[in-house]
C-alpha cells in the first residue's frame, strides 16, 4: 500500500531514484513526464482569465490522456473524446460563443474527408479530436493550426524515420501532434496569424 508521501507529483519519483519503495521494481519514466507537462500546463492556466482557464484544464486533462493512449495503443477511446467533444459544447454555446462551432466542424469535416479517402491515415478517433481542437481556437487561426500541425507532423515522423524507429508506411499517433500543435497555436498562434499576414499583405 503507497503512503501519501509516495504519491506526491514528481518529487516523489526523484525521492525514491525512479524505483518502487516495497518491490524495488522501475517506475515508468511516463509518470513524472506526464507530471511534469501537465503540472507545466496547469501553472499557465493560471494566468487565463475565467472561463477560459477551465477550459483550457478540462482540454488538457483530457488531450494528456487521449495522447498517452494514442501513442501506447494507437486508439483513442469513444469514452474519452465524446465527453470532451460535448463538455466544450456547453461549454462554449453557455458563454456565447457561437462562431467557434463552426470550426469545429470545419476541422471535423476536413478530416472526415481525409479519413474517407485514405482510411489507414487517421481513425475516426483523430477526427473527432480534431472537431474537440476546433472548440477550442479561434476560427481564424484554424488555418495556422493546419498547418502549424501537419509540418510538425512531418518533422516528427521523418525523425522518427531517419532514426530507424519506423518505417515509411508505420503509422504515426496523431493525436499527441495535433495537441502539441494546438498548444503552439492556443499561445502563440495570434503571432503566427500576424506574420502570415504581412508575408502575403
């Protein structure tokens, strides 16, 4: 049975060396990782106003544990993505935020189509995480998470192949890339907006 003190966030980890106090047996590096980015993530939260910051939590909570997922099984599970889709619904209809509806279902017909076409190069569940990205941007900046998104795709998974982790046609968990690129752009995608618009204006 784990004391409290063996159940503290991170510290505990580096306490006990990364090893069980009872058995002696390894602790998954995934825990303190976890830890630490969604502790890294809550702390910016802070800094956004009602109701945004709750918001932004219940999105993080959820996207840590879809991600997690996607990468361990390459599956993002219904109980997990339709809870989350309906939660920021209410969430945004509640503060009248009507208009980022229709990114979200912009996003989800985007990749319904791409889903369509080339079924082995997303599951339903990226789909349906990519409508759950939509409620939680701006329309306006949906374009910069396309592609903000795709090119980190890009670089992820011709890393991972020049490092000899996949092949050509293994498939990527997108899920933790789509999260890490709605995270750039939640941030820093006004900028982004910005520069695009004095390349081209």
């Amino acid at each position: 049975r784990l004391a409290p003190w063996d159940l503290i966030p991170i510290l505990s980890y580096l306490f006990l060396q990364g090893k069980c106090r009872y058995c002696g047996e390894p602790i998954s590096w995934q825990y303190p990782v976890v830890e630490t980015i969604t502790g890294s993530l809550f702390a910016v939260a802070s800094f956004l106003p009602l109701p945004e910051m709750i918001f932004f939590i219940i999105f993080v909570c959820f996207s840590m544990a879809i991600s997690w997922i996607d990468l361990e099984t390459m599956l993002i599970p219904e109980v997990l993505i339709l809870p989350l889709i309906a939660v920021l619904i209410l969430s945004r209809t509640y503060t009248y935020q009507w208009f980022i509806l229709t990114g979200a279902i912009a996003l989800f017909l985007i990749h319904l189509i791409i889903h369509l076409i080339v079924p082995d190069g997303f599951g339903m569940g990226d789909v349906f995480y990519a409508a759950a990205v939509g409620l939680m941007l701006p329309p306006h900046l949906l374009l910069v998470w396309f592609v903000t998104t795709y090119a980190l795709g890009t670089i992820v998974g011709l890393g991972l192949i020049a490092l000899n982790k996949m092949g050509r046609k293994t498939p990527l968990p997108f899920a933790p890339i789509m999260f890490a690129g709605t995270l750039i752009t939640y941030f820093l995608g006004s900028y982004i907006y910005n520069w695009y618009l004095t390349l081209f204006l």
